[in-house]
C-alpha cells in the first residue's frame, strides 16, 4: 500500500525559509510524478508544485515561483523535497505531498500538473504556518 509521508511544517517568520518533504512507501516511485499542494483555512486545495522523478522536469504555480524549489532527494530516492525561501504570511497552509503514477508528456504537464485529479495517492498534510 503505498503511503506518502510529510514532515519538516513549522512556523517561521515572514522572509524566513523551511524545507518539507516527502517520503514515499509501498510503491517503486522512479516513475512516479510528484508534488505539493497547499489548503489555507477557508480556501480550497491549490497546486504548489510538481516534479516528474524520471526527468527532473518541473511545474510550479505562480504564487511561488522563484521563491520554493521541488526536487529529489538524491540520498533517498523516494523523498521529495519542497524547499521554500522568502516566506510570506499567505503561505500559511496545510501541505499535502501527492504521487501520480499516471505519465505526463512534456506536452501536457503544465496542464495536467495543477489538477488535483491528476495525483492518485496524497499525504494527510504537514501545517505551515508563516507570521508578519
């Protein structure tokens, strides 16, 4: 049964930066596409950002781009990585670690990345939150 596993949420101040990752089980992830997505209170699940394992190729959403960078743990291979600089109080959400073993061609990743329908297994969140 694969499971996605988050840690490394906390609260930090705004301008700070922190780290979350991911942790896949149950499952051989190399083709695996990954990402994050975010629930701030009252809102509804937004797309953070995605990572396709087998070519590094990633999509990130507007509102934090140039400022958080998902990769892959190169020291564990099942372990995704949301690294998120120059943090701002809008940040403040639940993020969620979601997989997709569905393959997306280049073509079709910046659409198919930001749908929720399109990940197939999801973490239960890791809380940020980020003060002013």
């Amino acid at each position: 049964q694969v499971q996605l596993i988050e840690t490394g949420g906390g609260s930090v101040q705004a301008g700070d930066s922190l780290n979350v990752s991911c942790a896949a089980s149950g499952g051989t992830f190399t083709k695996y596409t990954m990402g994050w997505f975010r629930r701030a209170p009252g809102k509804e699940r937004e797309f953070v950002a995605t990572i396709v394992l087998t070519s590094a190729s990633t999509v990130y959403a507007d509102s934090v781009k140039g400022r958080f960078t998902i990769s892959r743990d190169s020291g564990a291979p099942n372990t995704v990585l949301l690294q998120m600089r120059h943090l701002k109080p809008e940040d403040t959400a639940l993020y969620y670690c979601a997989a997709s073993t569905y393959y997306f061609s280049p073509e079709v990743l910046a659409n198919a990345a930001p749908r929720v329908s399109s990940y197939n297994y999801w973490g239960q969140g890791t809380q940020v939150t980020v003060s002013s």
